[in-house]
C-alpha cells in the first residue's frame, strides 16, 4: 500500500508544472465556454430519439431540457404551411411527392412516423400552427425558412403573431427579403443568419443581423478566422452539431459559440454537463 502511494506521489511530482497549470487554464476555458453557451437547439426536434419535424420529436426536445427546437417550414399546394425538412414527402413519410405539389388534406394523410419506429406510425406532418400552439410559453422555436415569396413570408408572420410568441421566436433568415420582413414585421423575435457562405457574414450583420450559423467544416475549408469575422463584425456564433458527443462538443466550444444545436439535445446537454465539471476527451 505505501509503494503504492510513494509511486504516485513520485508520478505526480515527475508532471512538467507548465503541463499543470496549461491543463488547469484549458479546464477554466473550458467551464467558461459552456456557461457562454444560452441556447441548446434541438435540430429537427429531438431527431435521434423521435421521428424528425414531428408532435413527438418536439415533445421529447422539450423533456430532454432543450431551450430551443427547430423546425423548417414548406407551404403545401394550397397554401397551407406544414413542418418538413425535404422539399419532398418521400424519406420521412409512407408517401412521394413535392411537398408544394400537394393539398395539406393529401399531406395530412400520410404516415410521418412508421420509418422510424412502428410505435410511432400515428405521428402525422404537423402543421406550423400546431407546433407554435405545443411550444408557445414552453421553449423557444427556431423557424428555418424554406422558402422566399412574400406570400410566405406574410404568412409566417401571421400564424407566429397569431399562434405563437413573438419574443420566443428565433428566425432563420437566408436572404435579404427574409431579413427586411422579419425585422420590421417581428421585431421582438432574433435573427439567425443561415449564411450560405462565408462571404455573406458582414452583409447579414449590417443588415440587423446578430448571431450567424458557421458550418464546423468552414474551419478546415477557409484559412481566414471566420469566428474572428463574425464577431469583429459584432454578431456572436451559432454552430451546429450531429449527436453530442463529448469529442465534438470540446471542439465546437472552443469557437465559444452562445448556441448549439444537435439531433440528440440529451446527449448535448449531458457532454455540456461533464466538460463544466472537468470531463475532457481522452488525449491520443
């Protein structure tokens, strides 16, 4: 027992001090970076764990402690708007067809859960007004906006002001039409610039703009600082991720982002947990 513990004395005295105190500051970043980040998006809903862009996906990002879902938008052919990622029914439903091709009557249905679980084939399209309804004083709602006609962005503005919370909304703004609506007609909701590249950040932030999406991959295909861009410019960072890891979530704080998203908020939120306590990844 006493060999035992003169050897790790022995092991701890044998540490360079600089690798100590390095490790302590990295840690304090670290803490730092997670305590920066306020909002935790669930992408899609909580996606691993329930049919995406659905009443249960939404639910379960709520019960897993998200802050936020998010949730896209598509008009269907008569002009009703219904939650759904592809511009097509045909992944995530037991139909095929463009979404903007079919009737809200068709859409509603169609089986939007049974590809994923059998236990969840009662899960239909939803439309945008049910989920602001189920989100409305319980988390906020990310809108990414698949579309750019003025109808739809008046539309949009009349279902948030009339179903939802204005000051809950976070508004996923790809152009500049999406911008000037938003901002005049929704003031109380915040703009996310969903930037199609990196040359659009000092455009969308002069224009009101003040927190910008950067793709983690932009970090390896442009050699220019993009964070450093972003927040020169005087907006603050939104990254997305996939599942939450504890690897990739070290790396995606380390651009001290104010916002993250992940298809598992769960798993997201329990790897924010374990780095602001200390836990890192393994060292290779």
């Amino acid at each position: 027992m006493n060999r035992t513990l003169v050897a790790l004395v022995v092991g701890i005295l044998l540490v360079p001090v600089d690798r100590l105190e390095s490790d302590a500051i990295r840690r304090n970043s670290m803490m730092e970076f997670v305590d920066g980040v306020k909002q935790v998006i669930a992408h899609r809903g909580a996606s691993t764990e329930r049919p995406e862009c659905t009443q249960a996906a939404i639910e379960r990002a709520i019960q897993t402690g998200a802050t936020a879902v998010e949730v896209d938008i598509r008009s269907t052919k008569d002009g009703a708007l219904v939650i759904m990622h592809d511009s097509t029914v045909d992944r995530t439903t037991n139909g095929v067809g463009k979404v903007g091709e079919m009737t809200l009557a068709e859409i509603r249905e169609l089986d939007a859960g049974s590809w994923f679980h059998r236990r969840y084939r009662w899960q239909k399209v939803p439309t945008l007004r049910e989920v602001l309804e189920r989100c409305k004083g319980r988390i906020d709602v990310v809108l990414d906006l698949k579309e750019d006609s003025d109808e739809y962005r008046q539309q949009v503005v009349v279902e948030v002001k009339k179903y939802g919370d204005s000051s809950q909304m976070i508004i996923g703004v790809r152009s500049m039409e999406h911008i000037k609506t938003f901002s005049e007609l929704l003031p109380e909701a915040k703009l996310l610039g969903l930037i199609s590249h990196p040359r659009e950040i000092e455009e969308f932030v002069e224009n009101g703009v003040k927190m910008i999406r950067l793709w983690p991959k932009w970090f390896d295909e442009f050699e220019e600082d993009l964070v450093q861009r972003v927040r020169m410019a005087g907006a603050s960072i939104h990254l997305n991720g996939t599942l939450g890891a504890i690897e990739e979530t070290y790396a995606l704080l380390k651009h001290s982002p104010v916002s993250l998203s992940s298809d598992d908020p769960k798993q997201l939120n329990r790897s924010l947990r374990r780095i602001k306590y200390g836990v890192s990844p393994a060292r290779p």
